[in-house]
C-alpha cells in the first residue's frame, strides 16, 4: 500500500509516494519548477489564488503517477502554508485570493484585539497576540470588502480549502488549524468567544473541527478520476507546515524540538502544558498530537537572519567560488569563539523573538591585526547557532526541557561546526534525519487511516543520518554565547 503525501507551499506544491511497510519514499515530485507566483496589490500585501495551488497539486501528483500505481495509495495527508486566509460561498467557490502568511495588511486589526480584550486574556487564553494571524486577516475583509464578506459560507486554511478540493465539497478543520488562526481558546477548550464577538463573526462562518489524525473526508469519484487515485481514498490527516515539519521528524512529546535552519532559521518545540511567553517573543500553537487531557503544543520561533547570511558570506566575504563544505573547513581553521570576534545575524527585519526590535546584522571586536576571512565565517556560523540559543533558552522559561534537537539532513544542519556550536551552548543533542513535509505528511495520512498505531509505528523506518552530542569541553563555546549575548545586548 502506498501514502501520498502533499505539501502546499508558498513557491510549489510537492507530492510524495510512501511505501507504508518499508516506509520508503517512493518517488516525489514539486510543481511548478520555478516559484509561483506572488500577488502584491499593494505594498504589504500577499495573495494567491487557491486554484493556483489546486492546478499545482493536479500536476505534481501526475509526476509521481509516471513512477507509480497511485490506484494502491490507501490514505492521503496534507501539509499547507500557515496562517493564510481562504473565504469560500455556498458553492465552495473561493470569493476573493488567498490572504496568505506573509501578508502584513492585518497587523492593526490584531493590535486593535489585543489592546480591546485585553494583553493577559489574550494570551493565557489564545497563546499569542492575534497579530497579523487568520482572524485579523478576516477582520480586514470584514471591513475593506463587506460585499464579500457577506457571500461567505465559510473560512478555511489553505489546507482546509485542498481538502474540500480533494473531497469534492467536504468542508473541516482542525484544533491545530483553528489555534494557528487565533481562533481557539486553550482555557475554555472551544472556538473563542472574545474574538468572535470583537471581530463580529457570525459562528457558522468556522467549520466543523475533525481530529487532526482520523478520516476527516474522502475522496469524491470525479478528483479519484482526475488523479488516478481509488473513490473513497480517505483524507486522514492535516498540519500546518511547521507541525507537519515536526510530525516528519517524530517530534511529538514534550521537550523535543525540530530545527531547520535554511533562508530562516526555525526552532518548533514540543510543550506537554498550556503555557506562553509572556513577551509574546514566541508563538503558541496546538501541535498535530494535541488531545484533551494530554496538552500537547508548539513553541514556533523564527529567526530571519540565519542561512541567508550564511549565503551572505559565501557571495561578499568567502574566497571566490568556494564551496560551502569548503567555507566550512576553512571556519575550523580558527578556534571556538572566532579569538573575540561576533556577528549579530539579524540582517534580515525585525525578529518577534527580540519583541520585534530591528537591531539589524553587526560585526563585534574585529582586530585588523589577527581577524581573517576564516574568523569572519567561523562568527556568521556561531552567531547564527546563538540566535537558536537565545530563542531556546525563551522555551527553556516557559518549562521546556530541551534535550534533543532534531533536523533534516540538510542546509546549516550539513555544518558540523553549526551542528558542534549549536549543541555545546544548548547542552542537546542533535539528531539528523532524512525526510521532507511531503514525506511527513504520508506517514501522517498513515497514522490517521489506522495503517499505523501511532507515530513511533510510522517513524520506526526513518532514517537516522547522525547524531552531534555536546563536547565534553563546553567552557569556550559558552563564553562566546556570553560574549555574544552580551555584545546584542541582553
């Protein structure tokens, strides 16, 4: 029996064959090569057409059709871009473009919920500040586009609204869906009141909520047709991007935390209480597994300035057409804590986790007479490793007890001076494996058709690349996180 896995994000639309005994990944194919497009209306804005995605996933799924039976896939599940705002009529007829996660036109609606219901309610009972999340994007179109407003039967995520596709009109969310969209209130465990009353939505416009791991639909005869898949395949399992990103590598209980580290860095671990930063210098979200009575939420932390200097250094600052496996050997070359020289790696806007100051990219302690590229490339690296540290160390407060970090094998994780830094400041562990969201998602469907028991059943054929303990010598890498923590000013 195979699982297929789909993916829907921001630039394509990735599909994934699982072969649910050997757990091996089949065949996986994205759509379309190069990125999709973004529309900005105005400046701030970001929005994509729903269809978009739908003709995206149709033609990924015929890629991995040309290397495999899809008449044997047994269940299907669904990662999707977070945040975004799907409006739908009675028809299931999306009524204007997606509002998706990157767009900043909500923000002072959010604020205006914020200040109105109050900071402390906000956040014991929603986790966050509604910001620029779901709701607000709504309460935009509530008030700039009343007309549409009014044709709306109901409200999905990007995930939700694929789901209906698949299934020829079924319309569901989720806890976890809801709770990214600062619609769910943790306290009274119900779609929230203070944000309905405030934002005036009427209570239909939510969907029916389904357990994130279950047969939430099926797929209709004319889709199982279109995609060569069986009538009936079910539809078992949905996630955010960065829970499903968790959900690939088997993070699911408290204290254990999924990195990824490429153009942003983020940090998502596993919290077994309802808790929240109290600065609002994190994000809260139901995980993938979260189930009354065993609370189970996701710490999400995103630093902007983490590969892309990286990549910055390889361009401005690193020997001419040097690798980066070489830029690495030649940041080795200095010893821990680059002889007194940090870099602030927050080139790249304001960090949520520094509550929103914009403190930018800084060099620190340059010495003209000792400091060489090497140095400059061994201090990107360790700055960047101390950023995951400082937002850490956020989760460390909020009761999380941070003792393995795990990561796919790719991007700054394939550093090993990263991977040694990261982990000697952390005091974690770091685990390596081979996996994407497509592939996460698969085994996610697996768990919710019942192919699977539970997701240690999924994930027992992941596969491990390797495994960075701290050193048994952590003075030198704590002094330069001191040193740094100290030069960003905290």
């Amino acid at each position: 029996m195979y699982l297929l896995g789909y993916d829907i994000g921001t630039s394509s639309v990735k599909a994934a064959i699982v072969n649910s005994e050997t757990g091996e990944c089949v065949v996986s194919a994205q759509y379309p090569d190069a990125e999709a497009p973004i529309s900005a209306p105005q400046p701030g804005w970001a929005e994509q057409e729903p269809e978009m995605w739908w003709d995206e996933l149709v033609n990924a799924t015929k890629r991995v059709a040309a290397k495999a039976d899809l008449k044997q896939v047994g269940a299907i599940g669904i990662s999707y871009q977070m945040h975004g705002l799907v409006c739908v009529d009675k028809e299931g007829k999306a009524i204007r473009p997606s509002i998706i996660w990157c767009d900043g036109r909500a923000v002072p609606y959010g604020n205006k919920a914020f200040e109105a219901i109050g900071g402390d309610k906000c956040l014991s009972h929603l986790l966050n500040s509604p910001g620029n999340f779901t709701a607000a994007k709504l309460a935009w179109v509530k008030e700039n586009e009343p007309e549409n407003f009014k044709k709306i039967n109901k409200i999905m995520l990007p995930g939700d609204y694929i789901a209906m596709r698949l299934s020829g009109g079924t319309i569901n969310t989720t806890i976890s869906g809801l709770s990214e969209g600062m619609f769910w209130d943790f306290k009274e465990n119900k779609v929230s009141d203070d944000i309905m009353k405030f934002f005036g939505f009427p209570e239909g416009i939510i969907a029916d909520i389904v357990p994130t791991f279950a047969v939430q639909s099926k797929v209709c005869a004319e889709v199982a047709s279109l995609l060569g898949v069986p009538e009936g395949t079910p539809i078992s399992y949905r996630g955010g991007d960065q829970p499903n990103n968790a959900l690939s590598l088997n993070v699911m209980k408290p204290g254990e935390i999924a990195a990824t580290g490429g153009t942003s860095g983020v940090v998502y671990g596993v919290l077994g209480e309802v808790n929240y930063d109290k600065l609002s210098r994190v994000n809260t979200f139901a995980h993938v597994n979260h189930n009354q009575p065993d609370t189970r939420l996701g710490v999400l932390l995103c630093i902007n300035g983490t590969g892309i200097l990286n990549a910055w250094m390889k361009r401005t600052v690193a020997p001419e057409g040097i690798s980066y496996p070489a830029m690495n050997d030649l940041a080795e070359s200095v010893p821990v804590g680059a002889e007194g020289l940090s870099i602030i790696p927050f080139g790249n806007g304001a960090e949520r986790v520094l509550q929103n100051e914009n403190p930018g990219a800084s060099v620190h302690g340059i010495n003209f007479n000792i400091h060489t590229k090497a140095h400059m490339l061994r201090a990107a690296q360790e700055g960047i490793a101390f950023s995951f540290a400082y937002g850490m160390d956020i989760m460390k407060q909020m009761g999380m007890d941070i003792k393995t970090i795990k990561a796919g094998h790719a991007n700054l994780f394939l550093s090993p001076l990263f991977r040694r830094t990261l982990a000697a400041v952390t005091g974690a562990s770091i685990e390596l494996y081979e996996t994407d969201g497509s592939v996460g998602a698969a085994y996610g469907a697996g768990i919710g058709a019942g192919i699977y028991k539970d997701s240690d059943d999924a994930f027992k054929t992941l596969k491990h690349i390797a495994t960075e303990k701290p050193v048994a010598d952590t003075a030198a890498y704590k002094a330069a996180y001191k040193l740094w923590c100290e030069r960003l000013g905290k």
